[in-house]
C-alpha cells in the first residue's frame, strides 16, 4: 500500500469517526442508551454468526461441556476475542 492511499484511508476513518458522534447524540436523544447498547450487540451477534459458519476448523456443536465451560467463562472474563 503507498503512502498516499495509507493517508486517504486513515482521513476517510476519521470523517467516519468524526460522524459518528453527532449521529449517537441524535439516536440517544430519540432511543434509551440501554435499548441502543443491546440493538447494536444483536446485530452484532447476527452477523457474526453468520460469518462464522462459512469459517473453517472446529465447530461450537463439537466441544465437549468442560471446553465449553471454559470458553464461558473467558468470555465472562473478556479474554476471548
């Protein structure tokens, strides 16, 4: 990637960036921050999962219930990602 474009794409990240804050303060105006927080993690989770099933390798149906106890709780922890 050339310095140019590596530019281009950090300056188009921060128009982004910078559009996003006047757009939440409208949406929290109109919507509960906890009814946003748990829309914006549902659609999240739908298209991960989505994604998920083209993937490769182990499948979450395969794990026995001590490797899923195991991911629960780093999941709790915060340390899957």
């Amino acid at each position: 990637m050339s310095r140019y474009s590596a530019t281009l794409l950090l300056v188009v990240a921060m128009c982004f960036t910078g559009t996003n804050v006047p757009l939440g303060k409208a949406v929290v105006a109109e919507i509960p921050v906890y009814a946003l927080i748990v829309f914006r993690f549902a659609v999240a989770t739908a298209v991960l999962a989505v994604l998920a099933r083209g993937e490769e390798g182990p499948k979450l149906r395969d794990m026995s219930l001590a490797q899923a106890g195991d991911l629960l709780l780093l999941s709790l922890l915060g340390s899957v990602g």
